[in-house]
C-alpha cells in the first residue's frame, strides 16, 4: 500500500456537513490517504504524529485551497467536434443543423473527443463526469469512452444513450440518425455485463439513457426503464422540459406535459435524473421531490442556446436534489466546470423574483435578489448533489472512508488576490480556475498545472486533425 499525507493546507474544505452545506472548514488542515481511500482529515495539530515519517509521499499544499473533486452530470462529449456552430439559433433547428455532421462520426472521432472533453473537465476540476452519448453512428460503441475515462484516471458513469424515433415515425433526427430498438436494448445488456461495478470506489457505472421524448418511443423508455431496474444500482438519466416547444410536442404527441409524461414510462423516483427540467411548474416541481427524481442544472448552455433559467432555487427548497452538469461542448462550448458553478450562482440570482413594472418612474424589467443562491450551495451541488444524482455516497466529500477524489487551488494566482477573507467563495465568485492539483482514486492525475497521463499538445493536433477529416 502506498500513502500519501497533504500537509498544512491553507483552506480545506470537505462538503462533509449537511444539507447544501460546505460542512467542516479548515484554516492550516491536512488530508492522509492510503491508496484509494482518505484516512483522516481536518486541523494539522490532530495529524498523526508519525503520518509525515511514515507517508510515501508528502505534499506541502500551504498555498492551496482543497476540496473533494467536482462531480459532472450532464455531458455530450463528442460535440466538441462541433463547437461554436449555430449559434443564433433555437435548439430544434441547432439540432436538425448539426445531427447530420454528427451522423458522420466515426469511433476514431469519439475517442478524440471524449479525451478533450474529460482533459477540460479535469483541468477544471471535475474529477468524476457521466457523459450522455446518445448517437451511435457508424462503428461507434460506448466502449471507447469508456476505455479513454480508463487511460486518463477518470472516474466514469457512461451513459448509454440512443435514439430510435426518426423523422419518418416522427420524431425529430434523420432516420440515418437512429437505431433499431432492440439493438438498443441488446447492447445496453452487454455493456452493464462488461462494465457496471457496484463495489465501493468504483471507477466505472453504466447509466441507460434514452435521449428525449421526440428522438424515442414510449415502449424504448418503459423498456429501458425495466431493464436498469433489473440490475443493481443501473441509473436513468435523459433530458426533459429543456425548451417551451418539448412541451408542446409532448402535449401534441402524448396528450400530456413532459413530466406527466415520464411518469407514464415508469421514469420517476430516486434512480432517475433529467437534464434541464427548466419549464417545470411548481406542482412537477413538487412531484420530482416527492418521488426523489434529480435534475441536473446547466447554466452556460441554457445561457448560450437563450432556453430559460432552472427553478433551481425553489428545487433545492422543495428537496429536490440537483447537480451542475456542463452539457454538450457545442450548446455551451466549453466543459468547465467552475464556470457552471459560477454562472449557477449567478444565473440563480438575476432569476426573475419580481416584476418591476410599477416601480417608482416606471422601470421595467424583472428583478432577482443576490441571497437566492450562496456560493457553497453551488458549490454543494457541484460535489455532493452530482455525487447524490449518479448514487455515489463514496465520493463528493473529504471524509475517512471516502474516496481519495480532491482537487487543490492555487490561492498564489492572480485571480485570488484580495480573497484571504474568504478563499473558498473566492473559487466560485472570482474564477473560473484550474486545479493546480488532481487526484482521483489517490492517484495524481493533475501535477502542478500539468497533466501527468496526457500529452495535450500531441492530443490538441490529434483534434485538429479529426475535425479536418470529419469535415473533409
């Protein structure tokens, strides 16, 4: 066994409280994992004596705020193939715009693009990421993230998506676009077999995740449904209520609101979580937290694609548990993850909280309140409601027992300056960073500001030469 002890750690923070909580805080902390597993955290006077003797490896982090590793909920990996296109216009022409090209990938690509999307992810450090891949064109397999998440040190909850509803059986993608169901359902079995790891401190789970109800039949998500809940701990996930025309094709389609709609299928309770679930009303608001279903909030993307804003605000209120998720790098065009937790907080307090039409002169517009979202409630569901969302109690926080899963922040940078009051609100409200460290699973996978298995030049020219092939 191999330990490692994090000494005199400037601010340490373990999101190991409560509720929305950044739980204990620590002036001058320390952190002692063996192998995998933290063993003991908190101030440095109640470090064991002998730790520094007797530990493999000692890191002096005095200049650095530590916290556990941001968890991920929502991603479309392969889309950073396809960035900063469409960018006027609404999310049904962006996609029929881009389905085509999509249609064009090849599993050389996917494995290009999952290795840039998780070296942004962990770069901004997110340390575990589950990643919606619902387009399986050509010899494309699920496998091949799955396989990239592996060589880079990721911890993984792949999420088999698909579609099956084209625009000849009236769905939304071009029937080159989509698969035959049963194939659908035959794979998924196959990669829960080959991948799905329930134990404790598991580096990869299979998620099945059909992508939407204008790109799936009904019988696809029943089925799917069954089929998970076949299985231990084998999660849903798909987008719901993300723009004003899903609902209005659900109301045409099935005679009910997307929610009512889920429900039909079998796809609510505490082994589900939606994307997006911005146009939910207050009674689906309260139906989510009463059947534990999760949603994941993605500011930059429903900034970017102009869709709304989350009730993130009265979800939390309500119980309703919710993650961050950077969604797919062509609807926000990056995969940081400090910046959703910084643009959640912020999104949250310019959300319209009062009409000001009658104001004093006859200002208009909305008005929002900058106590609707504190920067450790973002945080909070950055780590622990992400890590709540994909079934994990083993990772999100820095406790012993937990996973060696912590990320650590230079306080020395420029962009911290002024910050010494509060260094860890200063992570949300005056970033978006880099982790100057990353350890996943106890293994350092970010050193200094530097990747320790990627070669990023030589993966930014494989990139660039993806794109031109894929676009040739």
């Amino acid at each position: 066994m191999t330990s490692i002890l994090f000494k005199h750690i400037s601010h340490l923070a373990t999101f190991d409280g409560p509720y929305r909580d950044a739980g204990t805080e620590v002036s001058d902390g320390f952190i002692l994992i063996r192998d995998n597993i933290i063993i003991a955290c908190g101030p440095m006077m109640d470090c064991p004596d002998d730790a520094e003797r007797t530990a493999d490896r000692v890191l002096d982090l005095s200049d650095h705020v530590v916290m556990p590793g941001m968890v991920n909920t929502h991603h479309h990996f392969y889309q950073n193939l396809t960035r900063v296109m469409v960018q006027d216009d609404e999310l049904f022409v962006w996609l029929k715009t881009l389905y085509p090209i999509w249609a064009r990938l090849d599993d050389r690509a996917m494995a290009t693009a999952s290795r840039m999307a998780m070296a942004e992810l962990i770069m901004s450090g997110c340390t575990t990421s589950s990643d919606h891949q619902y387009i399986m064109p050509n010899d494309c397999t699920l496998d091949t993230p799955i396989r990239v998440a592996q060589e880079m040190g990721m911890r993984f909850h792949a999420a088999r998506g698909a579609m099956s509803r084209g625009e000849s059986k009236g769905g939304l993608p071009p029937d080159s676009c989509v698969e035959e169901e049963e194939d659908i359902l035959k794979d998924a079995e196959r990669l829960i077999g080959t991948y799905h790891d329930m134990s404790d401190h598991a580096m990869t789970r299979i998620v099945l995740a059909p992508c939407s109800a204008f790109s799936v039949t009904q019988g696809l998500m029943k089925d799917a449904a069954a089929l998970a809940r076949s299985y231990e701990g084998v999660r849903l996930h798909s987008h719901i209520a993300e723009v004003l025309s899903e609902e209005e094709y659900c109301l045409e389609t099935y005679g009910m609101r997307s929610v009512a709609y889920a429900e039909s299928c079998d796809w609510l309770g505490p082994d589900v979580w939606f994307a997006h679930a911005i146009f939910l009303n207050s009674s689906e608001i309260k139906t989510f937290a009463d059947t534990g279903t999760g949603a994941t909030f993605c500011p930059s993307a429903h900034m970017r694609c102009g869709l709304g804003i989350m009730r993130a605000r009265e979800m939390l209120d309500a119980g309703v548990t919710v993650g961050l998720g950077v969604d797919g790098s062509a609807s926000n065009d990056t995969s940081n993850m400090f910046s959703e937790v910084r643009f959640a907080q912020f999104l949250q307090r310019v959300a319209p909280d009062r009409y000001l039409s009658e104001a004093p002169g006859g200002r208009g517009g909305f008005g929002g309140t900058a106590a609707a979202m504190s920067a450790r409630e973002a945080l909070w569901m950055a780590t622990r409601g992400g890590a709540k969302i994909l079934g994990r109690d083993d990772i999100g926080q820095i406790a012993p027992g937990k996973s060696a899963d912590l990320i650590a922040i230079k306080r020395t940078q420029l962009g911290m300056a002024g910050t010494q009051r509060d260094p860890l609100a200063a992570l949300v409200m005056c970033g978006p960073f880099n982790a100057d460290y990353s350890f996943i699973n106890g293994i350092p996978v970010i050193e200094q500001g530097a990747f320790t298995r990627l070669d990023i030049n030589a993966a930014m020219r494989d990139h660039a030469q993806t794109m031109d092939r894929i676009y040739a």
